[in-house]
C-alpha cells in the first residue's frame, strides 16, 4: 500500500528512497565493522570508512571495544602485522607458535621448565624476545614473550607490555594507551 501512495506522491516516494539508502548505507556499515576484524581488505575498507577500530590521536592510540567485550590490537611483531588480545590479567605477553615463527622470535626451552595456569589449564610454554612490538605510536623493544602451541592462533598482549606506558585506561569503552615516548606513525 505504502509502495503504491509513494508512487504517487513525489514527495513520499522520495522520502521512502532515502529511507531505503539510509538502511543500506547501515547494513554496509554494520558488515564492514563485523567482518574488518577477520578480513585484511575489509579492515582496509573500514580504514577507508574511517569506522576502525584503532587510531592514533596526538601520541595515544585508542582502541575500541570490540562486540565480544574485548580490546584487540593490530601490532607489527618484528615487522609481521598480528592481531593481539590486550588483557591486563596476563602477567606476560604471549604468542602462538605460528606468530613466533612468522616473526622469527626464537621460542627456547629455560633451565627450569615454564607451565603457565590458564583459564583452560595448565600448558607448557617456552620463552622467547621480541625485538620490537609497534602498536601505533608506540614501540617497545627487547619484549619477553611466552610461545606455546597450546595458545592456538591467539596472541595476548600482558602487563610487561602495559607496564612500560606512561599510563593507560579505559574510557567510554575505549582503551587509550598513553607512550612515555610516541613514535612516528608509517603510514
């Protein structure tokens, strides 16, 4: 009915065009937003869109919060880009076995054996060093990782990390990290 009346009134059958772009427009906004996060073309496209979900603002980078409730960083670990879990609860960064062979972090086996307690149990995991993580404007070097198989294709980004800022906090769900020293962004 609505269809029919908009035909025939100019004004109204406008009205319905714009309506009907504004919802697609929405759905493509919505699509690009969930899949960016998989994707490295669509997050290229949500870039674009300026609708990601990292940035840099002066010398800080803000990160929001993503759908599942948490923060995920895009970092370069020894120059390979990596999408990283920042959780203030881990004690120490870790890296899946495929991240650090990507980025040729050596994972060694210390003098005393490392088992890690994690929500799913306790692992084995050897150590290893970052020589440099970028997230944004912020770089740290000589990082101390954990590499286990059992991490899956998870990376997590621990307190040795967060420690090192000058601060960081959470506002408005968004997680803003604050360098002592604010690096050039390439880009």
């Amino acid at each position: 009915m609505l269809l029919i009346v908009a035909q025939r009134i100019p004004i109204i059958r406008t009205l319905v065009n714009l309506a009907m772009t504004l919802v697609l427009v929405g759905l493509l906004f919505i699509a690009v937003d969930q899949r960016r996060q998989f994707d490295p073309y669509v997050g290229k496209i949500a870039r674009f869109l300026k609708i990601e979900d990292q940035q840099v603002v002066g010398g800080e980078v803000r990160i929001r919060m993503s759908p599942d409730g948490h923060f995920w960083a895009r970092a370069t670990i020894d120059g390979v880009s990596q999408r990283l879990l920042i959780d203030s609860g881990a004690t120490i960064t870790a890296i899946s076995q495929k991240t650090a062979e990507a980025a040729g972090v050596e994972a060694r086996v210390g003098v005393v054996p490392i088992v890690l307690q994690t929500a799913n149990g306790s692992i084995a995991a050897k150590t290893g060093t970052i020589a440099s993580l970028r997230l944004g404007a912020i770089v740290a070097r000589d990082l101390q990782v954990v590499v286990s198989p059992a991490f899956g294709e998870t990376n997590v980004l621990g307190m040795n990390f967060l420690s090192r800022l000058a601060s960081w906090r959470v506002e408005e769900n968004t997680l803003i990290l604050v360098p002592h020293h604010p690096q050039k962004v390439d880009g």
